[in-house]
C-alpha cells in the first residue's frame, strides 16, 4: 500500500528567521557578483577599443 504524504511539523522561528538571513546574504552576494562581473567587463571593452601605444602587435615566432 502506498504511503500517504505527511506534512513535516512546522519550523521554529528562530530557524526560519536564519534561513532568511542566509538567503538575504546570499541573494546580496551574487548581485555584487553580477556588478563587479559587469564593470569589470565594461572596462575590458573600453581598453581594447582604444588603439595600443607605441609599435603595433606582431606575431612572435613559438620559442620551440
């Protein structure tokens, strides 16, 4: 006979309050991620746009 699902008994405040906090923290991080990730892309585009200073890059024979 199969088994009947059982709700699981209901969460201490306490718990519930940390579980927040942790996902809040969490939630903050990965935004703070995203923006350094962005600026950090934006000022790597802005380098390469701007034309290298002094003699042009040229391929370098393999030192094998």
């Amino acid at each position: 006979m199969p088994k009947t699902p059982k709700s699981s008994p209901p969460k201490p405040p306490r718990t519930k309050a940390n579980r927040a906090k942790r996902r809040r923290l969490a939630h903050l991080l990965r935004l703070a991620v995203q923006k350094e990730k962005a600026e950090r892309a934006e000022r790597h585009a802005g380098i390469r746009r701007q034309p290298r200073a002094g003699r042009p890059r040229t391929r370098r024979p393999s030192r094998r």
